[in-house]
C-alpha cells in the first residue's frame, strides 16, 4: 500500500506536469496567431488610411468630378430666394401672429 501512494502520487504529478505543458503550449501558439492577426488588421487600417486621405484629396474629387461630367459652379448656377422678415417670423401682412 505504501509503494501504491509513492506511484500514485508520481503518476498525478507526472500528470500535472505535462497538462501544463501542454495548456502552456496552446496559450503561446494562441498568442502567436493574435499577434500575426494583429499585424494583418494593422496592414489593412494603413490601406484604409491611406485610401481615406486619397479621397479627401482636393485633387482627387475634382478628377472624380470631371470623370462624372460635373462642372464648377458659375454665377448663372446659382439662384437666390427673397424671404421677406415678416413672412419669415410668422406675421400676416396685416400684422397679426399666424401662428394661432
């Protein structure tokens, strides 16, 4: 009986042992796919930067502007609309609030 305890407890230390090994080894093989992972998403964030500043690019919107036959404003474009102030602030004509 004595001899049973020494080897059981061998056995459940020998067991321990490599169950560490083998939980160490999956948590470094984990870790090494997120970092690789990470560097992936970092790669596609600078394309996606740089894409994002190509667009803002003043140049860039007009090239797109003229690929899309879009023409500058000119003075002819524009329209403007007179509003007068008691038409704007809600009065009649006579004076009185519309706004009942």
């Amino acid at each position: 009986m004595k001899y049973f305890t020494i080897v059981f407890m061998i056995s459940v230390f020998v067991v321990f042992y490599v169950w560490q090994n083998i939980e160490m080894m999956k948590i470094k093989m984990d870790y090494k796919k997120l970092i690789r992972t990470e560097k992936e998403i970092t790669v596609v964030n600078d394309k996606l930067k740089l894409e994002f500043e190509r667009l803002r690019n003043f140049r860039s919107i007009g090239a797109h502007a003229e690929q899309n036959n879009l023409k500058p404003i000119s003075p002819a474009d524009l329209i403007v609309i007179k509003i007068d102030e008691d038409v704007k602030n809600g009065k009649s004509e006579n004076g009185q609030n519309e706004n009942k």
